[in-house]
C-alpha cells in the first residue's frame, strides 16, 4: 500500500538540483544524454531489456511483463513514469520500490559525469534507475518511455523487444495531431532486425510501412489475446489487452529470456499496478482510483465500469482535452467534484467545472472544491446516501494526492462492489 509521503524527499532535492542547472523542464533529444551516460560507462546493457511505448497502457503493461519475468525467476528492474506519491515508485528492483539509499548512490555515481552537459529531471532518473539495476544485479530490465519514443531517454538503450500498446491523442504540443506521425514516432523505440508487439488491432496505416523501411517485425497480440485469461487484479478490456502486449512479447523474447506458459499465467494473475482501476475503501465509503488523463483512457475506463454509475472527482493538467474526457466519463457520473491539486501545469477548478457542465446531463451536479480532500468528502457524503462508488480520476497527481491523504488508512473494497473483468 502506498502511504503518506514524508516531509523530507531527499531524492526530489537531489533531482531537483541536477534539473536545475539545466533549465528547462522538457527538452527531447538524447544528444547530451547519450555523451553523459558514456562518459559514466552507461551505454552499454548486458542483460534483456524491454521498451514500452504508447499513449495509454503502459505502466499495467510494464507490471505485467516484470511480474512475468519474475515468475520465471529473474531479477528485474522496472523504470516507470510519473509517480504517484514518492519517486521511488518509477524505479522498482524484483518487484519493490528502490530505497532513497539507493537511489541517491546512484545518482552520486553519475553526478560527476555530468559537465560540461546538463540533464534534465527525467533524464538524471533514467540513468539513476539504470545505475540502480545495475547495483542490484538484475538480470531483465523493461523501460517504460516518458513521452513519444523516438527522442525519449528511455530510447537511449537498444531494446531487445518492444511495444507499442495504444496510440491516441495526447501531449499534441510535443506529438503532434496526425495519428500516423505519432505512431511512427513511438514505434521508433524498436531497433532494426526486432520486433515490435502492437496492441492495437487496427494500428495506423502509417505504422506498417514505417516498419518495412526500418527493418521492424510488427507482431500482433490477436493470437495471445483470444487464448488469454485476463490478468486477475487489472480489471477491464484494455487491461486484457495490455497484459496480452507482455505475454506476446515476453512469448517473443523466450530465447533472451526463458519462460514457461504456465510462469506466463502465473505472472499476470499477479500483476497489479496502483491507479488502474485501483479499488479501495475508507471509512465505508469503496473508491476506484484511475490515472486516465485523456479521451481514449477515460472512454477505455468508463467501458470498464459500466453499467455502473459513481460519484466521480476529477482533476487534470491544463494541456488536457477536458471536452473529450468529460463527454467519455459523463454516462457513468452521478455527480462531477472538480478540484484543485498541487502542480503548476492544474486547472483552475472553476474553469474545470464549468467545462464539465457543458456536457452535464440531467440531474448531474457539478461542483469545484479547493482540494482533493474537500472533493472526496463531498463525493463521499453523497456515495454514503446512494451506496454507490467514487471514482478519482484525471491525472497522477489527483490520485496521488488522494492516496497520500487517503492510503495509509485505506483496506479493500467490499465485495459487492469489486470491479469484474468481464
């Protein structure tokens, strides 16, 4: 369970300095990147090392894959993005979060090879959490990228297999509109002569002869999709589809990495990932926490939940299609609690809500809070008198704020309302 996070985040300082000198927040490209890891003797990875590219999906497929590996008895490390509450979540080692030690020694070990460049927050973690696989001795590794793929820091590593589980619209200021260019772009994390595990069954036209110039294999889930269970703690399709992205390419890597049907199953009966369809209680009152962020992830959330109807707390960034989010959620909201949360990209929580009133329907009340704390006690008060669920969802930062005020006290669902996978 994650728990309050402490006053003190030493590894927030120490990231925060070395982003500092940098400058600016994003900056893609792995020019300055690819010097500094060489000069820290970085570059090069001697295990099996899998990349996960695409809008929506990849955290569950990443926890799918590392479990899967796990279960086939390997020691694997695992860098995801963003957090929800510490930062220790993007790097896990077999399964846990990396301790502040650890993570702090590794960044010690790069600090020095820095300068004359300059590094970016993401691009110091993702050599942190490379260093830290390599202090633990893992022996798989899967890299989850930040955002796009081609210039990603993740991409700085040639990865053995590769996915690429959705591609929608999303971060257009840095992506772009055009499905095919996006696509291509994400695709880019596969190297010449491997594959690249699609999890759309109908990818952009633009995707298949991308992959004949790049010397690029496109395998399909169909085969693994129709035979698979779905994984026993991710509820909902795209969750099914998401876990068939890990077993396909975790089917295409058993040379690299051995593995059995059966560590398969196994694997993905016990992956979980917190804020995907995360189901939890206080006080009485059952939540499900969802990090959907744009219109493709809440239209997949809200198939997930239906028929059900939830009191819903939601709160985004301000680069967000709200119109698009707030048409996919509207069928499964009883109420709209809008509020404010702590990151200077937020949306004002009245503006916010007045957007959602444009697609309101009938009986649906819409409100804005200060908080995530005020908009969970309004939600919950009215879930309490209908015996219904709320959902907090919109961004990592919503819910993570809720599970930092919420977690430490939070048990399991009851069972009546437990989310099906069907």
């Amino acid at each position: 369970m994650i728990t309050n996070a402490p006053e003190s985040l030493p590894v927030e300082d120490a990231l925060g300095r070395i982003a500092a000198a940098h400058g600016v927040s994003m900056d893609l490209g792995l020019e300055r990147l690819r010097r500094v890891a060489e000069r820290a003797g970085l570059l090069d990875v001697a295990v099996p090392l899998a990349i996960v590219a695409g809008t929506n999906g990849k955290g569950s497929t990443v926890a799918c894959l590392e479990t899967i590996w796990r279960m086939a008895g390997r020691r694997t490390g695992a860098f995801t993005s963003p957090h929800l509450v510490l930062f220790n979540e993007r790097i896990r080692i077999n399964g846990r979060n990396a301790t502040d030690d650890e993570i702090l020694s590794a960044l010690d070990r790069v600090t020095p090879y820095i300068a004359p460049d300059t590094l970016t927050y993401f691009e110091a973690a993702s050599l942190a959490a490379m260093v830290c696989f390599q202090m633990a001795g893992c022996d798989a590794i899967v890299l989850e990228v930040g955002l796009g793929g081609r210039l990603d820091a993740a991409n700085l590593w040639d990865a053995d297999g590769a996915i690429l589980t959705s591609v929608a619209l999303d971060h257009a200021e840095w992506l772009g509109t055009d499905l095919g260019v996006i696509a291509t772009e994400k695709a880019a994390v596969a190297r010449r002569g491997g594959v690249l595990v699609v999890g759309e069954l109908n990818p952009p036209e633009a995707l298949a002869p991308w992959a004949q110039q790049n010397g690029v294999e496109l395998v399909s889930i169909e085969p693994v999709l129709k035979d698979l269970a779905p994984p026993a703690r991710l509820g909902g399709a795209h969750h099914h589809r998401n876990a068939a992205c890990a077993a396909t390419l975790a089917l295409e890597m058993v040379s690299l990495v051995p593995v059995s049907e059966d560590e398969i199953r196994r694997g993905l009966a016990e992956a979980s990932v917190p804020g995907r369809l995360q189901s939890l209680s206080v006080e009485g009152v059952d939540a499900v926490l969802d990090v959907a962020h744009n219109p493709a992830a809440a239209e997949a959330l809200a198939k997930a939940l239906e028929p059900e109807r939830l009191h819903v707390v939601f709160a985004a960034l301000g680069d967000k299609d709200i119109d698009g989010i707030a048409q996919a959620l509207m069928p499964i909201a009883l109420s709209i609690a809008c509020p404010g949360i702590e990151s200077d990209r937020s949306l004002n929580p009245d503006e916010l809500a007045v957007m959602f009133e444009r697609h309101a329907g009938e009986g649906v009340l819409v409100e804005s809070h200060v908080s995530v704390q005020a908009a969970w006690e309004a939600a919950a008060a009215r879930a309490r008198i209908d015996s219904a669920r709320v959902l907090v969802v919109g961004s990592h930062v919503t819910a993570g704020e809720w599970l930092a005020r919420y977690g430490a006290n939070a048990g399991p669902p009851s069972e009546r309302r437990a989310p099906s996978n069907e």
